[in-house]
C-alpha cells in the first residue's frame, strides 16, 4: 500500500482512506469492524468518518451510528495506535444535529466530547469542520453561486475565535490535526492566515469532492494547497458509483445500489454525465484496466492528493478495491484521461 505524510505533519497515512458511511445503515456494525480489519490487514490505516453518519438515507434516529461502530469495534484500544481517525463536526443547516445549530467553540466542545465517547478513544487525530458556515459551493452549488452576501468581517471573528477552541483541544490532547471540509480557495487562505497571525493550530488537511467527473478542485485549490502543504483528502472519488460502470443510463438499478437509496445521485446524473462515463469506461476498456483500479487509481496519482476516501458498502466491494491498489497508470493512458476530460469538463 502505497503511503506519505499528511501535509506538514507527522502522520503516515495509506494513500487509500477507508470511508465510513454506510455503517450502520446499509452496511452492518459486525461488517464494519470486518472492513477495519481488512483494511488495516493490507496497510489501509486512514479511517474518514463525522458525527452526523450514517447517510443514505440521513435519519435523525441513526444519526452518530458511524461513529459507535468504530467505537465498539472489539480491538479499538488495542489497536488505536495503528489507526487514523479523522471525523467532522457537523456544519450549520443540518436539521438532524443539534438543530442545525453552526459550528461554534461551544458546538466544538460538545460534537468533540460525544465523538470521543462515541469511538471510544481518548484523541482524534484529524478533527474536521464538515463545512463553511457561511455555506459552500460544493454538492453542485456551484451551479449558481453568489458570495456576495457573505461578511467577510464575521467570518474572521469567527476563524479566530473556532482556532483559539481548537488550541485549546490540541493543548488538551483530544485533537492532534484539524482541517477543512467542503471549503474554497479563499475561505482555506483565511484559515491558514489566521493561523500565523494568532500562532494557533494551521489547516492540515482539506475534504472537498474529487473525481474523474468532478476537477473543481485542479486550479486554485491545487495552487494554494501546494504552497501551504495543505493536501487534499477526496471524497466520492468513484463518483457515488458513476464510475464503476454499474451504472447505464435509462437501465435497471442494480439491487442495493446508492441510487436506489439517493435517486440523481445527489445531483450528479445529468444528460452529460453519461457520455462522459462512456468515454472513461472506454479508456479501462482499452486497455484492461478495471475502471474502478484506474479511476482511484488515477485520484492517488495526482499532485496534490493526500489520501482518496473510498467506500464499501460490501465486503466484497473492499476485496475488490484493495486488490487494484497498487495500480500506477501509464504515462499513455493519462494522456487519454486528460483527453477525455477536454472533451467532457463539468459533466455535472
């Protein structure tokens, strides 16, 4: 498995992440604790998890189940050494977390004290903001974006006054990293400035989306990240599925499939979206390659990332991943992928 260290920091992460939110919804507790076991078996050490999973479908009653999973999973103290957890503080708007309540010291201190009790662990090692308060242009808000309503003066009193409740977890030993989620090129320069200015603890990682099908991430965000060793963890990087091929346009869904769940995938089916797939599935084809291998494959090679967040719903889906995981593309079928990029940017 391949490895590197996180940004600025001292952490060894596996360049794979195992993601964590189907457990306890689609995907049982005893079949999470297996999936760990797995993962830490062929050196998946990065688990990604947040209070407010399990999701498809979010419920208020299954709410934080995620997080009692990994927390009773039978070897999480003796073998918490040999793990990465890092999970999120839910943003504001979620209806299923204190009320939709935004992300305060106040919101930190309890969401950190409920994660900790809930995963059964004495310290987290990445401590995520799930997203901005001031919102996101992520989850295909992008479409019709407007900043122009935000205060810039607000959301500093806010930075300032959320890293000065986070120095003091740090200080505590609860937290050893934070980063962001969901976050833009400005509002990540924010974070990292202020930092410097107040000498509090500086953004180490950033959870945005990150595909084949979604590159918002390849422009400002790459530029900045690089120069301040941000590293990049993407989710959804087989575009909920997309990617995979099991999906085709205008057929039957597959039984137990997202879809089925989360009908348009969350925005992502579109009328483009489908020759775009056609054109990555034609590439694997090609030159047989398994197009889930190439398209993580593909995530992990690229300059920027720290680790690509991958989901299982089955333990078998996890086999089948892992077995890809050493995959390194060829300069020649790059080429072809950046091609087809051209011919297909933005399909959703």
């Amino acid at each position: 498995m391949q490895t590197k260290k996180l940004g600025y920091s001292s952490l060894e992460v596996s360049k794979l992440c195992l993601g964590s939110m189907t457990w306890g919804e689609q995907t049982t507790p005893e079949e999470g604790w297996r999936q760990i076991d797995t993962a830490l078996a062929h050196g998946i050490n990065l688990i990604d998890t947040a209070e407010m999973y399990p999701t498809n479908p979010m419920r208020a009653e299954t709410s934080g189940d995620t997080e009692r999973v990994i927390g009773n999973w039978p070897a999480i103290k003796k073998r918490r050494d040999e793990v990465v957890i890092a999970t999120k503080v839910t943003g504001e708007g979620h209806k299923y977390v204190r009320e939709g309540a935004p992300i305060t010291p106040t919101t930190i201190r309890t969401a950190l004290d409920n994660s900790l009790a809930s995963m059964n662990t004495d310290y987290i090692d990445i401590y995520q903001l799930h997203w901005p308060n001031r919102g996101s242009y992520m989850f295909r808000k992008n479409w019709h974006y407007d900043p122009t309503g935000q205060d810039s003066t607000a959301f500093l009193e806010h930075v300032e006054e959320v890293l000065d409740e986070l120095d003091k977890q740090v200080k505590a030993g609860k937290i050893r990293y934070f980063g962001l989620s969901n976050e833009s090129a400005w509002g990540t320069s924010v974070w990292l400035q202020a930092a410097k200015t107040l000498n509090r603890p500086r953004v180490l990682s950033i959870q945005n989306e990150y595909s084949l099908l979604c590159r918002l991430f390849d422009l400002d965000l790459a530029e900045l990240c690089h120069h301040e060793q941000v590293d990049l963890l993407a989710f959804s990087p087989l575009a909920a599925g997309l990617l995979t091929g099991k999906y085709k346009g205008g057929e039957a869904l597959p039984k137990g499939a997202r879809m089925n769940a989360t009908p348009g995938l969350g925005g992502r089916i579109t009328p483009r979206v489908w020759p775009a797939i056609d054109a990555y599935l034609g590439i694997a084809k090609k030159y047989g390659i398994d197009p889930v291998h190439m398209a993580l494959s593909w995530a992990m090679m690229r300059p920027f990332m720290g680790s690509v967040i991958f989901g299982a719903t089955t333990q078998q889906q996890l086999e089948h991943i892992i077995a890809g995981a050493d995959l390194v593309l060829s300069e020649e079928v790059v080429d072809e992928i950046d091609a087809a990029h051209k011919a297909h940017p933005m399909p959703y």
